[in-house]
C-alpha cells in the first residue's frame, strides 16, 4: 500500500509506491511536519492515480531517480489514435474519459500559446484525469459534475484563501464544458454538461496610487529600479509585458514603446491576445526613464529590464524583495503591482485624457472596461458626479 514515510536518521519524508511489481522508495526534501506531509501526501496521490489511469511517467516525478532508468516511458500525451474494436451490429462505446482528454489536448494545443499549453495541461494531470480518468465518457452525467464542482469548492485555496475561489473553479469547469463539448459531438451521446451555468464572481475592486503616491514611491525606490517604476506606472503594461521589453521595440524616433510579447516562465511569447499588440506612447516621465536606461543596460542585455547578467528580471523575486517593502516603508497599503496599470488608467482618466485613447493604450476592445472599472475614481468623466444637477438648483427659480 503506498505511504508517505519518514527516514529516522535523516527526518525526511519519502513516497513508498509499488509499480510495475516493484517497491519504489522516491525521497524529498521535506521535512516531516503537517504541511510538508500533507503536500506529500498530495503528491503520492497524483502519483498513484497516474499509475492507475496507466499514464505515469516516472521520470518526470523523479528524473534524478535510478528508477527513471529501470523503466523505457513513454512520454505523457504522447497519445496513439483511439482503436476500438466493434462486434457487428453493436452500438461503438466512448473512450474513457482519461483517453480522450489526451487526444483532445493534443489536438488543440497547437493553437494556444505556451502558457496557455502548461495551465490546460497541469489541470488535466493534477485534477481531471485523477477523477475523470477511468470513466467512459457516455457514462459521465450532470450529476457527476456537480458532485466534482461541489469536491472542488471544499479545497484549500492559494495564500489566505481558505478554499479555492470561484474563478478557479470556473476555469475548471469551463475546461469540462469544452471537452464535453467535442465528445458528445464526436462519440454521438447526450452532453451532460447542459444548463450548468458559471458560479458568481466577486467584484474586484481596484486600489489605485494617487498622483502624489506615485511621486513618493518614486523618488524613494533605489535608483536602479526607478526607471522600471516610472514605466510601469506611466504605460499601463502588465508585468509580463514590461519584464518581456526589448531594446528592439523601443522606437525612440517615434518615441513609441511596441508591446509585441510577453515574459511568461522565463520565455517571451505572444501577448495575451492581438489587442495587446499596442503601440504605447512615451509621455514625458516614460521617455526619459527609457532614456536612461538606455544607457544602464543597452549594452548588457537585449532586454530593457534585466538583472545584471543580462537575464529579465523574475516577477516574484521584484515583487518580495523590492515592491512590498518599499510600500511597508512608505506606510502604504500592500498592494499588488498589477496596481501600477489600473494607476496609469485613473492618472489619465482624471487628467481629461479621451476614454477611447486610453483604452487602446492599455490594449482594451473597448472603452467597456474603463467606465465599469474606474468610474468611480473619475467623476467628472461623465458629468455623472451630481454637480449639473447642483448647479442647475443652486440657480434658483427662472422667469
């Protein structure tokens, strides 16, 4: 029976699994506590659901393993056509579930970007399959994805989020729906996921800088990372956007900055969709940050952003090391740096800037977005604030 079990000499947990008729013993670097254990735990149990479902690539768990060497894997999603033979006269059945979640991966993620490819693909693994997998497709019912959709909700969620949220479970769910979708088209059987509508979102509220913020966070980061703030706050570009700036989209002719890609795991990509190709332009503050930051790092790296080797600066690591402290030193609210974009929107906003420009500046469709997100920060926007109104009173009785 597979367990998670400790080594007394060195304190540390380890996976005891059977496969293929051999005891595996796969040791971690946790150390034996309730939290590591329970992630262990976790582990063990994607671990055996894979080993059931007969799609568990040892080394991908465990490249550094002699194991991993024992056992000729092929690699996962490497997936071989569905051949099912039929007796005559007897109705074709569905692939399990497992079987064509595969092929149906396969299938669309030559048009996804890579991302995109990795999120679909760790869903399948960790969620999906493991409770999906062995079932015939035809035999899923509406009842079963409620029941899936309710196991879901009970999970611990990120952070201090104490289960998952809705939009997380939307996701999961949504992913269902597609794969559903096809195989009831495909295999000729009832769709089970009918009339199962998205669970409500909370709103988000967005938490803006003020002018005279902005100024102060400024003029108090460290020097290097100054012109990194200024053209965050002053362009409105996502994080993977700024962090994936090359030199060779910077037109200081122009005085443009081209948002072509996006820095996601460590690699450029295609942005988030083609209304974020954009062309931003260098107001006052942006132009002269980039100029000078031209001048710390053209010749170091092809990235306009980057560490002192050269490679793009790491999300998390500016985000725990340098944005949250400066904030707790100024004695400002901890706030997200995605925060630095809806700051751009409201500056621009309040300053009398036209709502469809500032629109196509942030990469937005429409202007949709702006009037349901930061209306409240702009009352003037559209003399929406009372003070036609008061005036109109204030001007008393008219003959």
């Amino acid at each position: 029976m597979a367990k998670v079990r400790v080594r007394k000499e060195t304190g540390l947990l380890y996976l005891d699994f059977n496969y293929r008729g051999k005891r595996c013993r796969e040791q971690t670097a946790l150390v034996d506590n309730a939290s590591n254990r329970k992630a262990a735990e976790k582990l063990l149990k994607i671990v055996m659901a894979k080993i059931e479902l007969d799609q568990f690539n040892y080394s991908d768990h465990f490249p550094n393993s002699p194991r991993a060497k024992q056992f000729d894997e092929t690699p996962e999603f490497d997936v071989k056509p569905i051949v099912r033979r039929v007796r005559v006269g007897q109705k074709p059945t569905s692939p399990s579930f497992g079987e064509f979640a595969q092929t149906w991966f396969q299938e669309m993620s030559v048009q996804w970007r890579a991302s995109h490819t990795k999120n679909v693909r760790n869903m399948l693994e960790s969620v999906l399959i493991p409770y999906f997998g062995k079932m015939p497709l035809d035999t899923i019912t509406k009842a079963d994805l409620m029941a899936f959709r309710v196991e879901e909700s009970s999970r611990k969620g990120r952070g201090d989020n104490q289960t998952l949220c809705a939009k997380s479970i939307n996701n999961r769910m949504g992913l269902l729906r597609m794969i559903f979708e096809e195989a009831s088209d495909r295999y000729s059987f009832e769709n089970p996921y009918r009339n199962i509508k998205p669970l409500r979102l909370r709103k988000t509220h967005v938490e803006p800088f003020s002018l005279i913020e902005v100024n102060r966070i400024l003029e108090t980061v460290r020097p290097d990372y100054r012109n990194y703030y200024a053209v965050r706050f002053f362009t409105g570009m996502r994080s993977g956007e700024v962090h994936g700036l090359k030199w060779s989209n910077i037109d200081f002719d122009r005085r443009q900055v081209l948002v072509r890609e996006t820095l996601i795991d460590g690699r450029t990509e295609y942005t988030k969709n083609n209304g974020s190709q954009r062309e931003i332009p260098m107001l006052g503050p942006v132009y002269e940050a980039l100029l000078d930051q031209y001048r710390r790092t053209q010749s170091v790296s092809e990235y306009v952003f980057c560490t002192t080797t050269g490679t793009p600066l790491d999300q998390n690591n500016i985000t725990k090391r340098i944005w949250y402290p400066l904030l707790a030193y100024l004695g400002l609210k901890k706030r997200r740096p995605y925060q630095t974009r809806h700051t751009t929107a409201t500056l621009l906003l309040a300053a009398g800037e036209n709502p469809e420009w500032v629109a196509r500046l942030l990469g937005h469709s429409s202007t949709e977005m702006l009037f349901k997100v930061y209306s409240r920060y702009i009352p003037n926007l559209t003399r929406q604030d009372g003070s036609a109104f008061n005036s109109f009173v204030s001007m008393g009785p008219q003959a």
